[in-house]
C-alpha cells in the first residue's frame, strides 16, 4: 500500500511538471477514435463519455472528427486500437475504461506521432494523458441529499479498488452530515455494467434490507427502476437518470467530461500536449450533481449548494476531522489527496454486506418430456414382457419351435435393457449413471441384433449351401459362438471405456453450453478425450454390426418359401439400420439438449420395438388366426435336404 501512496504521489508530480515535457506539435485536423466498454446508449458511463465525444464535434466543427467503438470487451481492446489507427486514420485516439489502460500505453509507446487519452487510469506517456473526476465530491453531496430522506441508505458497489471505496465512504459521510443517525448497507456486484446482476442487488437491499434510498456505481438504471417500481427513491451516476425514470430519482452524480475532454483536445491544437495527468473536481469544473428532485426539501437544497460553492472554490474538507479518523490513523486532520487515491479502506461505520450473485438454476429435462418417454419406454417393456410370456406359452407350436426360442428370448432381453436404459436417461445424471445406460445400451443392442445377424448368416449359409444340393444341419447351439463374440468384444470396450477414465457427472454452464443463459446450469456426463475415443469405437464396432447385417440381408433376398422368416428378419435389420442413420446425426447436429434426448430416446424405442414387433407379431398372428397347418407349411422355417424334404431338426 505504501508503494501505491508513492506511485500516486509521483503522479500528483506529474500533473504538475507536465509543461517540461516535448516540444510542441500542433495538427491541423484531429481525428479522434473513441473506445467504448459499453453501448452508447446505456444512459451511463459510455453514454456520459460519448455526451462529452459530441461536445467535441460541436465546438470544433472544422477541426474534429469522430469514430466509435462500442462494447469493446477489456482485454480486447489493442486490436480495437490498431484498427482504429491503421484503418480508420485517426490520429487522437480516447479509451474510456480503466482496463484499456495497458494496451493504450503500449500503443502510445509504439506511435509517437499520435495523441492518446485514458480516462480512470493512472499512467501516462509524453503522447498519453489520463483524466479522471474527484466524482466523491458528487457523491458526497449525492449522500447529504439521500441522507435528508430520513430513511435506511442502499449501496450496490462494483469493485473493492480506492475510485469505488472513495466514492462510498464520500456518500455516506454526506448522508451523516444530514442525518447523524444515518445507516447503509453495501453490496459488491465486481460489475461495471451487468444489468440483470444490479438489478438483482437493488431489489435484495430492498425488499430484505428495508432501504428506502438505493444508489449505485455501475452505469445502470436498473436500481433506479427498482426503487421507482416500489415507490421507493435512488440516487443515480453518471448521468441525470431523473429524466429517465421519474423524479424517485434524488439526483445524480456526473461527469464532465466534455470540459476535461476540452482541455486535452486544445493542447493538441496548440501544440502543447504533454501527457497530463487531471484529477479534476468543482474547482475546476470537471463534476457535478443533475438536478435536484422537488422529493427534496428546500433546506437539504440550500445547504447542499453551500456546500458546493465551497468545493468550487477549493474547499474540500470531505475527508476531514473525525469521522474519518479510521481513515487516517493518528491524524485530526484531512486525508492526504495520495492517500485518497490509493486507499480502499471502506469506513468501519458502512454495513458491509459482501459480494452479491445471482443464484443459479438448474435446467432439467421438461417434466412433460419425462413422463412422455417414462411411459412409452414403460409400455414398450410390458409389451415385451408380454411377448416373453407368450413364447414361452407357446413354446410347443411348430413356428415358435422352429424359430428358435432361445434367440428369441435373447433378442426380448435385449429390447429390455435398451428401453431400460432409455428410462435412466431421464434422472439427473449421477457418476453411476453416467456408465449404466451405455453398458446398457451395447449389450442390449448386441443382444437384439446380434441374434438378428446370426439367424441371418445361418439363413444365407444354408441358401448357399442348398443351392449345392448339399444336406445342411445348423442347430442353435452352433450360432451361440456368433452372439457370444460380439458379447464379448463389447464387453472389452465397455470396461476400457469405464475405467480408462472414468465418467463423471458435472455442472455444465453456459461457458460450457451456448444454450444456458449465465445464470443457468445443468448436469450432464462429463466423458474425458480418451473415453470420448473409445465412445466412437463403440459405435463403429455396432456400425460394423449394422452393415453386416445389410449385406447378408440382401444376399439372402432372393431365399425360397420355406425361409420365410428370413423376410422377417430382414425387414428388422433394414429397421434398425435405418433408425441408426437417422437418429445419430440429428443427435450430433441439434445443439438443443433436451431435444437430443427425446430424439435418441424416440430412436432407441421406436427402433427397438418395430424390430422386433416384425419379428415376434406375425408368429402369433400364425398361431392365433390358425394359418400354420400341421406339417408348418407357413410360418415354419425349417431347412431343406438335397431331397427337398423339410428337416425340423435345422432351424434357424
């Protein structure tokens, strides 16, 4: 602290040996690039300065020119600045926030030849000033007349830096000069501009704070809004927000800027810029108040202008006798001017209340969507269950026999753990479940189509083989092997993919999803590089399925009557393949959360249940509406010897 007290003593130094500098230079047209942190039309900082931008064009119409810059976020403002040079000509350029002051420097250091202005900082270079208003001496007045109401006092601060400390300490020293019993609560936003987050601290102070008078040092008029809405009073910065928002508003502290701008712009003229450094306040005409609301009475009115005729003429005795002495330690006296600059040490006195947020919400899945995908993946599962029953009813009729039962209940079990998986989707995510529907997921698809593409391949051998004149005996247990390595395989994978790096579930916000507003937040599976590898091979190794599945599809279109089932399944692989190619790429191209998970949850359960409601329906429609004779001449899909008999005992 004490080397900042230096460092703002030197500055004070500064302003005073200015005229030692370079020799003068004296253009004959002044461009001037203005770099604005916020919208010009914000009815404060942005919209003070760019007042002050307009008071320049006025006056030297034959001289300046003007561009702006709005909304130039800090940190981004050196390319800002180049372009304002190279592309634009100016040959003035003005930034008006405290974080432009580095890159301004920098800039300054690079074009001797160009003037440069800072407005709130503190470095300066021979081409490079900065200004700055004693804007506490307005608050201090501000307070005299917040302080007259006779009500609690509400203050939204922005940053905990000695220009904000300043200013509150100055403005609750007047409102204990009207009223000695005067109490405030403070808020800390760490915001300029964030109107949404002022708006919140204004209506927290009060309506759960009892303030009657609201003020703040952001460039909003949110709080005074807030307080008008609830017939309740403001002070406002920066600009007369009075004719903004209705006479609630007492007065508002304000810039000149035009006049320091004036100052500035006339050494370019002259030949006589220096690089000063102003800190200017009444006496030199750079604050002021707006005017004085008529809530106001007539007596805070004439000793506030007493006040203020003292300030103009140098008398500046805010941060004087003992209310300050917190301040200044040891001291009766006045705080130095070095020590103003560099202190932010709040008065004991003020009512800290700490740093304000606005709480998040959680964003979850539409409780209609829930219940929608609950019950239809509900259904579906009891209808398979149902299925399950039924073949295990009808086990002893011929097309159920001959279509291999235990595939059968396989490829149902396999629907099962896919609808199941749909279901868990629907909670917010924990760590179990962000592994359980995707083991889920494999294995009930390998299930299901795993046992598709093994009746398939038997189908197309024995086709093959037929055509030989060959005998063909393939019984169940030899397709085993196919299902069994597809299993396990994807068992393989699943365990890499879970314990390579584990997934976990996290808050997402919207730095993370542009589909979160900056208040919002939701849970979702956080998969690491390596798993989000090892999720791409997983789906290609069911790809692969997929498209194997397509080949002998079509390979075996052509199989006689008596593979009847063939057709069947056939159509349940075309099913799945096509479900698969649709829904995937919308999942990856709709940026809408919930609107992934119903298409996913839709695919996996429309898919599922026409695969195997393909399979499974018309067996039962055989069997119920008596189609199937006794020797199974439909429904039965048995194999043929080379003598074209049927063999019951093949199967496929």
């Amino acid at each position: 602290m004490a080397a900042v007290a230096k460092i703002a003593a030197l500055l004070l130094l500064v302003c005073l040996a200015s005229g030692l500098q370079k020799e003068k230079r004296a253009p004959k047209k002044l461009k001037m690039g203005f770099v604005y942190v916020g919208k010009i039309n914000d009815f404060g900082w942005s919209y003070a300065h760019n007042s002050g931008r307009i008071h320049l064009e006025s006056r030297y119409p034959d001289i300046v020119t003007t561009v702006i810059r709005e909304e130039v976020i800090e940190g981004t403002e050196a390319p800002v600045i180049a372009e304002l040079i190279e592309k634009e000509g100016c040959n003035f350029i003005c930034a008006t926030s405290f974080g432009f002051q580095d890159a301004t420097l920098a800039s300054a250091k690079k074009h001797p030849d160009i003037f440069y202005l800072h407005a709130s900082g503190y470095l300066r270079a021979d081409n490079m000033g900065n200004m700055f208003g004693k804007i506490y001496q307005s608050r201090y007045l501000a307070g005299m007349i917040a302080g007259s109401m006779g009500l609690k006092l509400g203050y939204i601060a922005a940053f905990p830096i000695p220009e904000v400390v300043r200013g509150a300490n100055a403005y609750f020293l007047g409102a204990r000069r009207t009223n000695p019993k005067a109490q405030m609560d403070l808020h800390w936003t760490l915001t300029w501009f964030k109107p949404d987050l002022e708006l919140y601290a204004a209506e927290q102070l009060l309506d759960n704070n009892d303030v009657g008078v609201i003020a703040q040092h952001q460039d909003t008029t949110e709080p005074q809004w807030a307080a008008n809405k609830r017939n309740k009073f403001s002070i406002g910065y920066n600009t007369d927000m009075g004719q903004w928002v209705s006479r609630s508003v007492l007065t508002s502290p304000i810039f000149l800027w035009g006049v320091m701008y004036d100052k500035f712009v006339q050494d370019a003229i002259n030949g006589e810029f220096h690089g000063d450094i102003i800190w200017w306040g009444y006496e030199e005409g750079g604050v002021d108040i707006a005017p004085i609301s008529v809530e106001v009475d007539a007596k805070t009115v004439a000793e506030v202008e007493k006040v203020k005729s003292e300030l103009k003429v140098g008398k500046d005795r805010i941060f004087c006798g003992d209310a300050v002495k917190a301040l200044n330690p040891g001291s009766d006296g006045c705080v130095p001017p070095e020590q103003l600059l560099s202190d932010a040490i709040l008065l004991p006195e003020i009512n800290n209340v700490g740093e304000i947020a606005i709480p998040t919400t959680e964003v979850k899945l539409s409780t209609g969507v829930v219940i929608f995908i609950i019950v239809l993946a509900s259904l579906a599962i009891f209808v398979n269950v149902v299925l399950g029953v039924m073949v295990f009813i009808l086990r002893g009729q011929r097309v159920i026999r001959y279509s291999s039962p235990l595939f059968m209940y396989a490829m149902l079990g396999g629907g099962l753990l896919l609808y199941t998986a749909v279901i868990l989707w629907m909670p917010v995510p924990n760590d179990p479940l962000c592994i359980m529907p995707l083991w889920l997921l494999s294995l009930g698809f390998s299930l299901l189509f795993g046992n598709l593409l093994a009746k398939t391949w038997r189908i197309f051998y024995m086709f093959r083989r037929l055509r030989k004149f060959k005998y063909v005996s393939i019984s169940d247990v030899m397709l085993l092997p196919i299902t069994g390595v597809i299993l396990l395989v994807d068992i393989v994978l699943l365990i890499l993919f879970t314990f390579i790096n584990i997934p976990e579930a996290r808050k997402y916000g919207f730095q993370d999803d542009s589909e979160l507003s900056e208040y919002e937040f939701r849970w979702q599976c956080d998969y690491p590089e390596s798993s989000a590898i090892m999720f791409f091979i997983i789906v290609g190794w069911k790809g692969l399925q997929i498209l194997a599945g397509c080949v002998l599809s079509i390979l075996t279109r052509n199989v006689s009557h008596d593979f009847n089932e063939a057709k069947h399944i056939t159509f349940a692989i075309y099913v799945v393949a096509f479900t698969s190619v649709v829904v995937f790429p919308i999942i990856f191209l709709v940026n809408v959360y919930e609107s992934v998970v119903i298409v996913q949850s839709l695919g996996v359960i429309v898919g599922t249940f026409c695969a195997t409601g393909i399979l499974f329906f018309p067996k039962f429609l055989s069997i119920v509406f008596g189609i199937e004779d006794e020797n199974g001449s439909t429904g039965a899909t048995g194999g043929l010897s080379a003598n074209g008999k049927s063999d019951s005992t093949l199967g496929h």
